[in-house]
C-alpha cells in the first residue's frame, strides 16, 4: 500500500510523466520493479487515469488578473445587458484541421474507400462573424492572401458589422465586443468606433476564448463543415456559409449569450484561471 502511495504521489507531481518514466521513478524511489502496464493499472485504480490534456490560452499572471477584474466589473450586468451584446471574432477553417473517424474491417487500412486523402499545402478560410441574442450577423469571407490589417477589419465594421447591427437593433441599441488584436485596436479604429458613435466593451481582457461564447459558436460550424468532407476551397467556403446560415439553430445562440454570466462566475471562481468553457 505504501508502495502504491508513493506512485500516486510520483503521478501527481509529474503528471505528464508516462507510464514507462515512472516505473523509473518508482524503482528509485521505493526499490519496486514492475512493468509500465502494472504502473498504469495501478493508477488507473488510484483514479488517475491518462487522458488528453484540456488545450488553454498561455495566461501571463498580469492577463489573468485582468480577467479576474473583468469578471467583478461585469458581474452585475443582467441578461438582458449581455442580449444587446453583439459578440464577434475571426477563425480560420481548413479541411486538414476537421478530424473524422472511418469505420473499417481488419485489412482495410489502405483500402481507397477508407483513406482520407491529404494534400501537402491544405487551403485553409478566415471567416470574421458576429452574432447576438437576435441571431447571427453577416460573415465575411477573407480574401485568400489577405492579412487582415487595420485597413481591411475597418472595411469589415463598415460592410458587415454596422448592416448585421442594423439588422439585429434597428433602434442603435447595442455593444460591440472584439478581442484586443493589434488591428482591432489600431489608432485608425478608435477613431471609427468614436466617429459612429458605437457603444463597445472596451475592457475585454485578452487570452478569454472561454467568457467570448462566439469560440463554441465557431466549434459548432466546424463539426457541421467536417460533416460535408469539403475537398476544395470552394467547396470549404460554401460549407462555412452553409454552418454559419442555416445549420445553427436560433435556441442554440441564445442559450451561449445567456451563458455568459455563469462564464464571469467560473473565472471568478477560479481566480482568472482558465474555465470549462
């Protein structure tokens, strides 16, 4: 038993140790020796499992406090506040990046039927959207080639986020949300955003995929676009159109907009730290 302890002991303080390092460890430690599959069964039954570890944005402790303190600021907006929130992001689709599975006999590994097929430069579509309580905005496609610069995301506010606004508020009574990407804070930009009298969110911290619910809106279009198997850039643009119009039901978006004060909880609750969403 003491034996045991001290391997879940030698787990929790190198967890990304594999099963072959810590039968090492173990030796050294308690002078057991025992195969990397005894090691793992035996952590298995400590609980510890091997899994794929959560993938999160790298937080400076300065970028975590800003988010802490984002949290505390917001706390006391209600949902109707956040409803009249017009949440916006860029993401990038590519055809390499839509993971799928194939259902296969022994043997068939190699079969044409059940290869995917991959190219050595994939094409790849940058997509900006928004969205809100009232449903989702107008998507611009960038053109391939494009960086989107304070130039083109200022051509990007003037054709597709001001028209979705319109759309969605007819009465001007709403707040855009970005992210602090160097284009969308350009001195160029402020002064849009000034000149068109817009209300923003103007504290949003950076590294905070998890409190922007437009990131499990892009998740969402991504499991739809790998459903139709695009094999060409075309046709990758046509399903990011088809996700982002049609395939997204309108319950679904208001349910993510009015999770956004249980997001402000959990980064709370955590300190800043990285959350479940």
């Amino acid at each position: 038993m003491r034996a045991d302890r001290t391997l879940t002991r030698l787990s929790l303080k190198s967890r990304f140790k594999g099963s072959q390092e810590l039968t090492v460890d173990w030796l050294a430690s308690t002078g057991v020796a025992a195969s990397a599959s005894t090691v793992r069964s035996r952590l298995v039954a400590a609980g510890l499992k091997s899994c794929r570890p959560a993938r999160k944005p790298l937080l400076t402790n300065f970028q975590r406090l800003k988010r802490l303190k984002f949290a505390r600021n917001h706390s006391r907006w209600t949902l109707e506040d956040w409803r009249k929130v017009i949440f916006s992001d860029e993401s990038t689709f590519s055809p390499s990046a839509l993971k799928t599975h194939v259902r296969r006999r022994s043997g068939e590994r190699l079969s044409r039927e059940c290869i995917q097929m991959t190219v050595k430069h994939p094409e790849s579509v940058m997509v900006w959207g928004c969205f809100s309580y009232k449903g989702v905005g107008r998507l611009y496609v960038v053109p391939k080639g494009t960086t989107v610069n304070a130039l083109v995301y200022k051509n990007i506010l003037e054709t597709r986020m001001l028209r979705s606004a319109r759309d969605m508020f007819p009465d001007g009574d709403y707040i855009f949300q970005d992210d602090g990407a160097p284009c969308h804070r350009a001195k160029s930009i402020k002064s849009w955003i000034t000149e068109n009298g817009i209300t923003t969110v103007t504290d949003w911290p950076g590294q905070s995929p998890d409190i922007n619910p437009i990131e499990n809106l892009w998740s969402l279009m991504k499991q739809v676009v790998r459903k139709r198997m695009p094999k060409s850039r075309t046709e990758l643009i046509a399903a990011v159109i088809y996700a982002w119009n049609h395939a997204i039901k309108k319950e679904t978006i208001q349910k993510l907009v009015d999770s956004v004060p249980h997001r402000l909880k959990a980064v709370t609750a955590a300190k800043g730290y990285a959350t479940k969403y």
